[in-house]
C-alpha cells in the first residue's frame, strides 16, 4: 500500500512514522512535510498549497497512492477530501459538509441539539449586544469562542467580562464573523478520537492535552503544549460511553442528514459532576494528543485508515495498545504564541536518540542551505518518550527535552505531573 499524507505539522510527522512501521505499507509521501518526515518518507511540494484540492487529487494520482490522510483542519473544511475521492482515490478525512462540525461551532451546537448529545449551553451572536446579554446570562467563568477555525487560539475562558467582550468583539469583526458564548463546563478535560467511516465508530485511546502556555495553565491558549495517553485516573468504561453518547449519535445524525462523516471524529469532552459533556468536537487528529495515541497503538494504522475510508470498519479486529505510557512535550519557538520567531538554529536532536524510547517530530522546522535545521513556526518540535510508568515516561521526555538547543524557546515543564501525583488536571 502506498499512502499520501497531506501536511507539515508534527501530528503528521506522528502519522507518517506510525504507517511507515507498517508492514503493509510500502511507501509514504508527504505532502509538502517537513525536515522530520523527510528522513523516512518522500516529500513533494504542493505548488498550490495544503487548500488546493484539484493539486492534492493530482499528486495522489502522479504517485499512485492507495490512500490519502489529510491532517489539518483547513484542507478538510476547504473540501480537499471531496476532490480527492471524485478523483477516484480513496481519501481519510471527511467531506466538507462534514467538516462542519469543526468548521462551525454553530453548527456542532445544532448537530449535537439535534443527536441529544450532552454539551453545554451555548448562544451563538453576531452583536456584540448578544455577546454582552449571553455573557450576562451565563455568568462567570466566560467562554467566548470563535465560530470559525482558528489554529486553536479562537478560545477565551476567562472571569473577566470585559475581557470576554473584547475577545467577541474581535472575532465579530472577522467578515461573516460569528460567536459562540458558552457555560462553563467544570471538570478535567479529555480528548478521544474516534474513527468514522459514516456509520460504524470505532474509539482510539483517551488522551489529555495542556493547552495554556505556561506552567500551571497560566497565559493564553494555544495549539496545545503537551499531552499523555493512558489517562489511569479515567473511568475504564469512558471511551464506550463517549461513544454510546456522543460519537455514534453524531456520526447517525450526520448520515440522516445527507453527509456522512468519514475519518476521525475528535470529541473533547469535560467529565462534570453530571457526566461527560462536549467542549468541542474536530474533524481531524488533534495535536499533539495525536503523537501520544499513535505512540502506544500497535494495530497497524494504515489498514484501519483505509478500512474507514472505504466503509469496513465494521470488521475491524479489536485493537491492541501498549501496556506503556507516553508523554509528548512541545518545544516552541521565542514568541510563541503572540509573536513566534522564526530562524534559530535547531540542534541536539541527534542526543534525543540517547535517551531510551524518546524521539523527536518536526513541527516548525526547515533546512537552510547550509543544510542545518532552522526554527519555522510556533511549534518547532514534538518531543515523545514511553515509559513502564508514566513518571518514566515524564522523566525520559523531560531528559530528551532538556538536550535541544533552540535559543530563546520554551516549553511546559508540568505536563502530566499532576496525573503523577494521582491528582486531577483541570486547567
């Protein structure tokens, strides 16, 4: 099987290491990729960008890929998987339609109303008067979201109502610009994946992302810091009751309407006093949770990916995890998330080897023509380490962390602790 990935982010770089350890894989193009996913795969340029569906059907055809997994969310809102497969490919990654649910929160909002799937009150506005009367009506703490996509930073949680109104205000100004002003839904946030191929849901392993910057959950949100996957403080039964409540009504709901949602349904879920409830669903792998997830699953990626996309999820054999924990920390670049620079030298990757278990995924990087590794983005590397424990996997990650030398960058050096401590995150 020949399978062409399309992006450059380290959720990617997690793909494509997990099906290159495929053996029924035989060859993996990137698409454009970064310095990472150049060691182990074929990169290709997309002269027309990750939105250019017409280029990315294409490219699937020049290479002869079996199938196409499209990982960010941008492609899969701008309807490259529909290109892709009436191109006659078989394609990982929803329809547009489909990936409404994260394209518009608004929309999850009606599809989950309309499924009874458990979420929290929500008013969507596109006055400011709105916001400030839904702001009013819900109380502190305010969630104030974004109704469009935006790269995980189109969240404010916060107790401050002019705050609040300012972060709604801004994204009003957005042409088209809509609100979503949420309750505040208490409780440790989780994240679970579940695979769609329209009908039949199958869940991965739960995980748990830090989103806030700094330690302690302090400054802004971002893309996410850092993850861990096994969560031993999570019921065992969560992922089936997620998928009882949550994804299977979702995924029937999409299919009476006309849009069956095939790919991977993120749910991200708070576990309140009164059952889980959905923060948000994605229409894709999130990041870095991914990096985590694909670190412990043994099943083969690339037979139920495919499976998924052409419909026999149905007869998927139950799948095989590692006993192992893992960890993922992200490096990012001076700035991030305001002002990220980009440039710096990238070095002691190769010292990341030493250490057992531990290996490094390319998030932000490129090649100067010297050859070197250079910063490129927020989110430069992914750091991942198992362990028979998740204080070894915390101690391993830590340890290959501290030997990269990006100048001027940051990372958290919190995450998991909590869940070390057998003590509830819920930042």
């Amino acid at each position: 099987m020949k399978v062409l990935v399309i992006g450059s982010g380290a959720r990617e770089h997690a793909l494509v290491r997990a099906l290159v350890a495929d053996p029924e894989v035989d060859a993996v193009v990137a698409a454009p990729g970064n310095p990472g996913m150049d060691t182990t795969a074929l990169c290709e340029a997309l002269p027309g960008g990750v939105l250019d569906g017409a280029g990315v059907a294409q490219l699937a055809l020049d290479q002869g890929a079996d199938l196409v997994v499209i990982g960010p969310e941008a492609p899969l809102v701008a309807g490259v998987a529909d290109a892709v497969r009436a191109a006659g490919t078989a394609c990982f990654g929803p329809s547009a339609e489909a990936a409404r649910l994260e394209g518009s929160k608004a929309f999850a909002k009606e599809v989950m109303a309309a499924a009874e799937v458990p979420t929290a009150i929500a008013y969507v506005c596109t006055t400011a008067e709105e916001v400030a009367a839904a702001l009013d009506a819900l109380g502190a703490p305010h969630v104030v979201k974004d109704d469009g996509l935006a790269a995980g930073k189109g969240v404010v949680v916060t107790s401050d109502r002019d705050e609040a109104l300012a972060h709604g205000r801004a994204c009003l100004a957005k042409e088209g610009g809509r609100v979503v002003v949420e309750e505040y839904l208490d409780g440790p946030e989780v994240s679970l994946f579940c695979l769609s191929d329209g009908r039949t849901v199958l869940p991965l392993a739960p995980a748990q992302d830090f989103k806030r910057v700094g330690d302690d959950d302090e400054g802004p949100n971002t893309g996410g810091m850092g993850a861990y996957s096994p969560l031993d403080w999570a019921p065992a039964t969560l992922a089936d009751e997620v998928v009882t409540r949550v994804a299977q009504p979702t995924v029937d709901e999409m299919a009476r309407r006309g849009t069956p949602f095939v790919g991977v349904l993120y749910v991200g879920l708070a576990l309140t006093r009164r059952g889980p409830k959905v923060i948000e669903f994605n229409a894709r792998f999130g990041d870095p949770e991914t990096q985590v997830v694909l670190a412990r699953l043994r099943t083969p990626l690339a037979g139920l990916l495919l499976a998924a996309a052409e419909g026999r999820l149905e007869g998927v054999e139950p799948l095989r995890w590692s006993e192992q924990h893992a960890v993922t920390v992200v490096v990012a670049a001076h700035g991030y998330p305001a002002t990220p620079r980009g440039g710096d030298r990238v070095e002691g990757l190769e010292e990341v080897e030493e250490v057992p278990t531990a290996y490094v995924l390319h998030a932000g990087t490129d090649r100067a023509a010297d050859g070197s590794l250079l910063s490129a983005g927020g989110r430069v590397l992914s750091v991942v380490a198992l362990g028979e424990s998740l204080a070894q996997a915390r101690e391993r990650v830590y340890d290959a962390v501290g030997r990269v030398r990006l100048e001027g960058s940051h990372h958290r050096s919190d995450i998991a602790l909590a869940a070390e401590r057998e003590e509830l995150h819920t930042g």
